[in-house]
C-alpha cells in the first residue's frame, strides 16, 4: 500500500456530516481533513475552525480549488447526484451517504459518470455508507443464508418499526418529509438500511405490491407506514413492515428456510432447527399434522466491533492507499434499494402490484408531479435542547 496521505474534503456539515463524519475524518490515520463545505456559512466557517481545514460554501469551489483525493457526500439525497457527478468529472474519488439518490434515474446518472470518468482515472472508487452492513446480526444471518444452512427459502418477514421520528424531527429541517425537498418519507430517509440488507441477503424479488400511507401519523406530506409484500424468482415471499409512529418499536427478522426458522431480535439471533427438511418431510410423512421438533439454537454473535461509520470508511480508504479488498457497499450496489423504495411507492400509487424491473421514468415523473403539485407549507422549529442524540437514529443490530 502506498503511504501518502489521503486529503479529504466533506461536503454537508449538518447531522450526520458534523455530528459523525468530521469527527473520525479528524482522527483517522493516513487521512487530512483538508476542506468543509456547506450553503450555511456559520456551520462551514465553524467546522473548517474546529478541524483546521479550509471552508467552502459552494461544493464545486471545494472540488476545484481543495486539491482533494476523495469527498465525503453528507449532503440532503437530492444534492448527492450532482456532488458525485462533479466530482467524478475531476478523478476524486467519492463515499456517498445512503441512499445513493432519491430515485432510480438519478443513481444511474451517478453511476454512468463514474464508469466515464473510469476511462480516464481506472482507479477511481465510489463507496456508499451502508453502515448496517457491518453489524454482527446481519452479518451472521448472510453467513448462515449462503453456507446453505437454511436450506431452500420460503418466507423473509421483517417488521421494522423502530424508526420513531416525531413531528418536532419533521419539522427541524426545510428539506425533510416533502416531496420536493426529500422526494420520499420513511422509505428515502430512515429504511434505506434496511431495504439494502434485504436485497443483500435476499437478492432482489421480482414482484412488489406496496402499501405506503401518506402522512397518517405526522404532518408531512410523504409517506411514515408502508407495508410491502414481494414475491422471489426462487419462490421466497417477503414482507416489509415499517413506520415512523410506534412506540415501542420492534425489528423482527424472521427467516424461514427449509431446514429451520432464523429469528433475529433486539440483537438476539437464534435458530429453530428443523432435524430434517420441512418440504421433504411434509412430501414424506403419513401424519396428518405437525410431529416436528425443532432444535433452538441460540447462536452468539460477535461484539465490540468497531464504530461502523469508521469501519466503512477505513475500508474505503484502504482501497485508496492501494489495498484489494472489497468495500463494504459500491456504488453500483446503490440502485438495488432504490428498485425497493421506488418500487413499493409506485405499486402504492397505482394500486397494483409491479412487475420488476419497471419503468423509472414513471416513477421519477410522478415524484416531479408530486414535487410541483404540492401544497405543504413547512412550519420548521428548532429541535428541542437535549434530544440531538444522532445515535438514537441509526438502526439497531436486529
Ligand atoms: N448513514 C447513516 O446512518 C445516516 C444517518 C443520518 C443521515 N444520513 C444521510 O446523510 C445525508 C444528510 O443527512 P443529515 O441528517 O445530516 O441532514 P441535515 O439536514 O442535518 O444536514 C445537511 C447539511 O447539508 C447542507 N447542505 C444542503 N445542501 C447543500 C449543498 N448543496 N452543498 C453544501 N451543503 C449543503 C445543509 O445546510 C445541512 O447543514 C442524507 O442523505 C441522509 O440520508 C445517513
């Protein structure tokens, strides 16, 4: 690996950008901080201050004059396009906040000028921050899925409710919860975690009916329930629950296969072995009803891992000093949850289920319809004093 030292730049300095990425980006070895952007001058001037980096109000001046290896895109989702695609242009190499962009058209811009900009810089990277997938549970339940374990999947039921926002989080930002400045609710902002893990342990399935209300529990005018269903080419169904409005909340993932039940929750994950193959037997056996007893398991997972927004980046940075291995999410990884988010809201619309792949352009011209049409005048508040805990707002390890 080569030892020169990576300069950085981070555009975005609101949550999740200051609260998080500058933090590690200060302290993490081989790495300079070396530009902060942001259209809040305060926040930019504040941040460059407390780093010892220069500030930039405007992403493109930040891009032009840093001098930069790789940027950091913390920016609202609909800004994440542009960012890239700058950048791309001028060879810096790019880790993008999830979800990679609102809708499927514009990811696929995104990932048509890094495969351009690739003729002429052959090593440039493009990594997404899918931090989720670093957690211990997710991780076990991929091992166990491709070793085989499972067996044949029929059913992946995973109820997701522990994404409690309240009006006061709605309202603390212009761009949040409308359609034109966020371009989706629940599915665009808090679930695209959890829509990547299910196509990365499930694949994609073929068929989605969704079921998305509009501002049931909030006054916002995107969607805060969704309740999807999804059929598989390999004849797994699967199911989606989430919202923004329960307490308490639940993350449930349940998984059969054909050998067992693999249940992981509240960072439990335990295994209900089948002794032999339920399809074999229920093909096999003279008794009328169930005589099975499956085994519990419960299986241990890792723990003190280390911070995963760290992690992902640290991976991303390796690749930059020289080193081979894989990311933890690549770019081109990032329109698979978009088929899902997109894919459930234009089924909602509708009202019928949709064929996968579908139609982009469909869905980006509803979103624009819905973004011109709307009516929603946003009432926005400082958050309360004392309720910022951004940890609070990342998913759990089951
Ligand atoms: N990986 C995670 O767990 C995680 C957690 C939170 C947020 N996010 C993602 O990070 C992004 C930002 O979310 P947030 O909660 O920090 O939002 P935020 O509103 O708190 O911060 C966004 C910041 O970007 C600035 N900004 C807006 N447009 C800009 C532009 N064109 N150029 C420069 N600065 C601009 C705003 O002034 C603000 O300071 C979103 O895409 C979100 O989905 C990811």
């Amino acid at each position: 690996m080569n030892s020169k030292l990576i300069k950085i730049g981070l555009v975005g300095l609101g949550g999740i950008g200051s609260g998080i990425h500058a933090k590690y980006l200060n302290t993490a070895e081989g790495v300079r901080l070396v530009g902060v952007c942001d259209v809040m001058k305060d926040k930019a001037d504040a941040i460059a201050a407390e780093y010892g980096a220069d500030a930039y109000y405007d992403y493109k001046q930040l891009l032009e004059k840093a001098e930069l290896d790789a940027v950091v895109i913390a920016v609202p989702h609909f800004d994440h396009p542009s960012v890239a695609i700058e950048a791309f242009g001028r060879g810096i190499h790019v880790l993008c906040e999830k979800p990679i962009a609102v809708h499927l058209n514009d990811a696929n811009r995104m990932l048509a000028a890094y495969e351009d900009a690739k003729r002429q810089y052959p090593d440039l990277q493009f990594g997404l921050m899918f931090q989720e997938r670093t957690y211990p549970g997710y991780r076990k339940v991929k091992e166990m899925i491709e070793s085989g374990e499972l067996g044949q999947l029929t059913r992946a039921t995973w109820i997701h409710t522990k994404w409690f926002r309240s009006q006061t989080y709605y309202d603390s930002g212009d761009w949040r919860a409308t359609w034109a400045g966020e371009g989706g609710g629940i599915l665009t902002n808090q679930c695209p975690h959890t829509l990547d893990m299910y196509q990365w342990l499930f694949g994609l399935p073929t068929l989605i009916s969704g079921h998305a209300h509009i501002g049931k529990y909030h006054d916002i005018e995107v969607e805060d329930e969704v309740t999807a269903y999804f059929e598989h080419d390999n004849g797994m169904i699967g199911h989606l629950i989430v919202t923004t409005a329960e307490i308490p909340g639940t993350n449930r993932l349940e998984i059969i296969g054909e050998h067992g039940k693999l249940v992981l929750e509240e960072g439990e994950l335990v295994f209900h072995k089948n002794p032999k193959s339920m399809l074999k037997h229920s093909r096999e056996t003279d008794q009328k009803f169930n005589t099975v007893k499956p085994e519990r398991i419960a299986i241990p997972l890792e723990q003190n891992l280390p911070n995963p927004h760290e992690y992902v980046a640290s991976r991303f940075f390796d690749r930059l000093k020289g080193g081979t291995e894989k990311l933890v999410a690549e770019g081109w990884e990032g329109p698979r949850s978009l088929v899902l988010a997109n894919g459930i809201m234009l089924s909602s619309f509708s009202g019928q289920a949709l064929a996968v792949p579908f139609d982009t352009d469909a869905f980006e011209a509803t979103l624009k319809e819905l973004a011109a049409n709307s009516k929603y005048v946003k009432k926005t508040v400082k958050p309360m004093e004392g309720n910022d805990d951004l940890s609070a707002s990342f998913g759990s390890n089951g």
